[in-house]
C-alpha cells in the first residue's frame, strides 16, 4: 500500500473512533438511574441507620456498561488509526 491510502485509512479510522466517543460522551440516560428502596431510616433507638447503599437500576447498570464498551471499542479504532498514520510515514 502506499503511504497516501496507508494515511488516508489511518484518519478515517481516527474519525470514526472520535466520533464513538463523542457520541457516547454526550448520550444522556433518560430513565430512573437508582433504585427507590435506597435511603436513610430511623432504628428504635432514634438513630440514623444506612437502609442499603445507593444500588443502581439494573436498566442503568446495563446502559453503563454498553456505554463503557462502546467507548473502549472507539478509543481502540482511535489508537488503530494514529498508529497507521505513524506507519505511514515510514512506507
């Protein structure tokens, strides 16, 4: 391949994987993020007690982790494309 479609790969793929991040940076979740049940409670003594910790929505928790895997697919295409153009230059 020659240096110029060897470049030319290398700064679409920058692109796109910019643009996996980006989208996922700027997606909002539109739906309950924690569960209702979380809270603080008086025991019988008057005491402030910890019903359960602050726990998710499994909804959320699915969103999260698609988001997460989408930005490390974009981040890797990202690295894949500036390491291409850095190939480039020595072809």
């Amino acid at each position: 391949m020659t240096q110029e479609i060897l470049s030319s790969i290398g700064l679409l793929l920058d692109l796109v994987g910019a643009i996996m991040i980006g989208f996922e940076v700027l997606k909002k979740y539109s739906g309950e993020k924690y569960q209702q049940a979380a809270g603080l409670g008086i025991d019988e003594n008057g005491y402030i007690q910890n019903q359960s910790d602050v726990q998710p929505t499994a909804d959320f928790a699915k969103w999260e982790k698609e988001r997460e895997f989408y930005m490390k697919v974009g981040l890797f295409i990202l690295a894949t494309g500036f390491i291409i153009q850095i190939v480039a230059n020595w072809v």
